[in-house]
C-alpha cells in the first residue's frame, strides 16, 4: 500500500537559493484525511458530535534541508547573528591563556558564541583553520593585549586587522547583533 498526503488547501512557501534553485521549506495544509482516521471527534457548543479539521504546518520544511540551503547560500559565510562559532579567541602563548578564558566568560554572558583556539599547534595554523572556518572575528591576544586590556581583531567582512580595547570590542560585538540582515 502506497502512502499519500490527502490534504485540502495548502500553502508552500518556496525560497530561492543561491544558484536559483527553488525549494519548498514552509507549508500550512489543512488536513481532513487524519481526524477521520483516527476517529476524533469534540463536542460543539450545541452538545453535538463534530468531526474536527486538522491543520499542519512546518515553518521551516524540513529544519535540516534549510539548515543546507543556508550554508550553501551563504557558502558556509554565514552573517554574524547566526554563525555557528561568532568569536575566535587566539591565545599567542600559555601565558595568555586566563585572559582568553576571562575574556570568554564575559562574552559567552552577553550570549555571544566564542571559541577559545589555545590548541598547542603554531599560532598561524590555528588562525588559518578559523579562517577556513569563517569565523567572523579572529582575536588575538599576546603580551600587549593582556597588559593594555585590549583585544587585536581579524575582521573577516572587512578584511581588516584592528586594535581596540576590550570595552570598546564588547561594545561593536553587541552592535554587531543587532544587524540582522539577509
């Protein structure tokens, strides 16, 4: 026996990915089949036994194909409020390493998605694995960050580096979420 849907009015919603395929990812359909087959019924206002009308709805279609139709579309560079690691913090040496986790700590509160790159392999590997991970800001923190109480970014959307105190870092970061844009 062959499964189908029997459903009534239906709405697709259909987004457009990056190379102009079509894809449905949310419906709405109102479904009659179901409630019959499993015999449900409620009471209306007049005590009488009705039958009722069931609605489904998937805002996002399937959550793993939309998760896939984003990455593509945004070949894995995602925008800052949604990507999966937002902060990289870079440790230059061990000696930086509870200035990183304090660092982290902070951010991490303000609800912000940080990684901490103390791996012991050479600094410019762990910066050029973030960067192939396209991780939105890189922070390095050697000597001079931590006595300054400062921070060295790699801005991946600019393609620039900076320096700014830690302050004024945690200040853009919270900009930096309230643009949401597509």
């Amino acid at each position: 026996m062959r499964a189908g849907a029997f459903y009534s009015l239906k709405i697709d919603i259909k987004i457009t990915d990056a190379i102009k395929r079509k894809w449905q990812c949310g419906t709405v359909q109102v479904d009659m089949n179901l409630p019959e087959r499993f015999n449900l019924s409620y009471a209306n206002e007049q005590d009488q036994e009705e039958r009722p009308v069931m609605i489904h709805r998937a805002i996002l279609g399937s959550f793993e194909r939309f998760i896939a139709i984003l990455t593509e579309h945004y070949g894995g560079n995602y925008p800052f409020f949604i990507a999966p690691v937002q902060i990289a913090l870079v440790p230059v040496s061990p000696e930086q390493v509870a200035y990183a986790k304090t660092l982290q700590a902070e951010l991490v509160e303000k609800g912000f998605f940080v990684q901490l790159a103390d791996k012991n392999e050479t600094l410019s590997k762990r910066i050029r694995t973030l960067e192939k991970q396209k991780v939105p800001f890189i922070v390095v923190l050697g000597q001079q960050e931590v006595a300054q109480e400062s921070v060295a970014v790699r801005d991946r959307a600019l393609g620039q580096q900076y320096s700014l105190s830690k302050a004024e870092f945690k200040q853009q970061m919270e900009a930096k979420m309230q643009e949401v844009s597509f």
